[in-house]
C-alpha cells in the first residue's frame, strides 16, 4: 500500500500562511474563524459554488461520497481562484474517524495535491485525538476555550434566526442582525474577551434581546424537523440551501444544535472504549470533556429558558432518551443514533414533518438514516418523515420534488 505524506506545517508558516478550512457549518463558521484568528493563525473559510463537482471528478471516482466530492472541489476550486499565493496557503480537514468515508479525506486531498503539482501545500488534519501531529499547529487551551464559545454562538444565532427569519416584519433585517452580531462577536472571541461563563452567559442575553427587538408578523407556519448526515445538515452548499428554501415555502426550520453532535462524539468514543474493556485514565478523560460540554450547554439552554420567547433544541441528557426508546444508544456508526433522537426532539418540537438528509455513496448514512424509518413512522404516526438523498448527478428540480413530498 502506498502511502502519502504531506508537507509539514512548520512553526514559520504560522506568521506566513493562512489556514483553508472547507465550508461546512454556515452559522459556526465565522466564530470559528475568529478564534484560529485569536490564537495567532492566519485562517479563512474557503468559499465555492455548486459547480465543484466538475473540478474534484478529474481526480477521484464518481462513486466517492457527495461531501468528499465537494470539499475536493473546494480545495481545487481554490487553488485555481488565485486568492492566496499557493506557496502561503495551508488546507485543514476536520477527521472524526469511525466508519465513515470522511476518514479518507485527508489523505485524498493530500494526493490530489500530488497529482495537480502542489504538494508543497500542507495539509492539517483537525481532530481531538492527536493525530497527524504539525509543529506549527496545536489545540492550546485558549484555542479551544474560543472554539467552544464559537460553537454555542453559532447554535444560538442559528436557533434564533430559523425562528424570527420565516416571521418578520421587514424582509431582511434578521439576516442585517445577524451579521451586526457576528461583527461585534467575532471581535470579543479574536481578543478572548467574555470566553468564561459569565461573560458568555452576559453575550447569550445580548444575543436573545436583540433578536427579541424584530419586528415579527403574527401567523402561522409549518414546522419542519431537519436533521440528518451532519455536512448535509448544516452546510447549505451540501444541501442546496434547503434552509431558505423551506421558508420560501412557507415553513419554519427546526434543527438541532453542534453542541449536541460534538457531546455525541465524545460519548460514542467513550462507549467504544468502554466495550474494548480500554484503561480507566482515558475513560476519566472522556467523561471530563463530556462534562464541561454538558456544562457549557446548560449556561445556555438555561440563558434560553430564562429569556422565555425563544426556544432551542433538547439537551443532550433529553437527546439520548429519545434514543433510547427508538433505536437504542448502541447504534453508534458514524452520526448513529443522534439521527432517530433529532428526529424524535423535532417531532416533540412540534414539527409535523421531518426530513432526514443523507448523501449520495455513504453507506453508514443509508443504515443510520434510512434504517431507522420504520421504527420512527411506527412510534409517530401522524407525522410526515422522510429520506432526502443529494446526488451530485440529480437535477435541483428532482431534489425539490423530493423535498416537497416530504411536506406533503
């Protein structure tokens, strides 16, 4: 088997390059950004239109996963953009391993990079277990305190916008307040101002008074559970903006929080490891982090909860319940049993429909999403729950009639 290395993200490179991270989470993004600038990285979110497909089918088969596909053509799409000197860019890939093919993209972006003469390019691997180690990265405690506040940032103002958004008064201003925030918050996490629980327990209030000041229009409007792969879920150049489309169509979307999938992470680690009959050390470490994330999300929910008009999705504690009476906690292959809980929090939200999003070649999707139909339909009924799959070979007006079945 041949292997490919990567060219190596020096100390130096710190102060001359800046870091490409794929599109992928569209309300987090920014935060995150912030706070990789806050640590002293040069760091951008690479930008890329549905047309990408093209670009990454010239250099991997076209039964790849449709996220795969999309993140290569981001890559390549960038390199040809000329919007950084290729000999000052760095690409970043986050790496959750388990089954699923996301596992293989470094390492096809890495030879990709070979194939189009650009392997001077280094590739990071973004992971939490120490792997593919660079001298000129590291997750400090400042960089992840950041990110943790990023993360609780965007699942707000995503939370906030799907619920004042369908509604308002004056087309436009939520989206207008939702980047005045992003200015004004950004800034606090590039300075590491209000990172603590009071300071971000201060910021979550400013947030909920803010969007509470927008003018909304009383009506009623459908609610629909989105939930789903997690690229498919919250990258709208994955779904096709299915967000904006939803409420074009008179709908208000209900989606589940990160916060929720990066506590899922660790607690599926923690499983495994605890069937693997692993040491009692790491088993502390896992349960420390699951910890503080479980603390971190209470500050908010219960920001949330005092401020008594919005709502936000269950907690984790709530989550797992639900799967535990759908498909059960051990059903822990890529985004597992997560899938059938969100569902059943959308459906207890109030949402009549639900669509499940998986894309194209992802088997593990296929078990976790399409798998957990019949036992979802069975335990609600008179709810309308459906698979939505993203192929880069269909039509939009294919994958529209699709999503409008699933509103039916």
């Amino acid at each position: 088997m041949q292997e490919y290395r990567t060219a190596t993200f020096t100390r130096q490179m710190k102060k001359t390059h800046t870091i490409l991270l794929p599109q992928m989470l569209e309300y987090q993004s920014p935060f995150l950004k912030a706070a990789f600038e806050g640590s002293g990285y040069h760091f951008d979110i690479m930008q890329g239109s549905r047309q990408l497909k093209q670009k990454a089918l010239r250099y991997i088969n076209n039964d790849f996963c449709y996220p795969g596909i999309l993140i290569l053509g981001q890559v390549l799409d960038e390199i040809e953009s000329g919007r950084y000197p290729l000999d000052r860019i760095a690409f970043m890939e986050p790496q959750t391993g388990g089954a699923c093919r996301a596992g293989n993209y470094l390492y096809t972006i890495i030879r990709t990079l070979e194939k189009c003469g650009q392997s001077q390019i280094p590739v990071i691997s973004l992971n939490y277990k120490n792997q593919e180690k660079h001298p000129g990265f590291r997750i400090t405690l400042p960089l992840l305190l950041s990110a943790v506040t990023a993360v609780c940032y965007g699942d707000l103002i995503m939370s906030l916008c799907q619920q004042v958004r369908p509604y308002e008064r004056h087309r436009g201003e939520t989206e207008q307040v939702k980047e005045s925030l992003e200015r004004e918050l950004t800034e606090q996490i590039r300075h590491h101002r209000n990172l603590t629980g009071a300071g971000r327990r201060k910021m979550y209030r400013h947030i909920l008074d803010t969007f509470d000041h927008i003018p909304v229009q009383e009506e009623k409007r459908r609610k629909v559970g989105v939930t789903g792969e997690i690229y498919m879920k919250f990258c709208s150049l994955g779904n096709h903006g299915l967000e904006h489309f939803l409420e074009e169509r008179g709908c208000e979307c209900v989606m589940g929080g990160f916060v929720n999938y990066a506590i899922y992470c660790m607690d599926s680690e923690r499983r495994i490891h605890t069937l693997n009959c692993g040491g009692r050390l790491l088993l502390k470490g896992y349960d420390l982090l699951i910890a503080c994330l479980v603390h971190v999300q209470r500050e908010l929910y219960g920001e949330v909860s005092r401020h008594g008009r919005f709502t936000i999705d269950h907690p984790f504690s709530e989550i797992k319940k639900y799967a535990e009476d759908t498909v059960g906690v051990d059903c822990i292959t890529g985004d597992g049993w997560l899938v059938a809980a969100e569902a059943a929090s959308a459906i207890d939200r109030g949402c009549g429909n639900v669509l499940i999003l998986h894309p194209f070649g992802c088997l593990v999707s296929h078990v976790s999403e399409r798998g957990i139909l019949k036992i979802l339909r069975k335990h609600y009924p008179g709810v309308n729950i459906q698979t939505i799959e993203y192929d880069y070979d269909s039509s939009d007006t294919l994958l529209e009639s699709r999503i409008l079945m699933g509103l039916g």
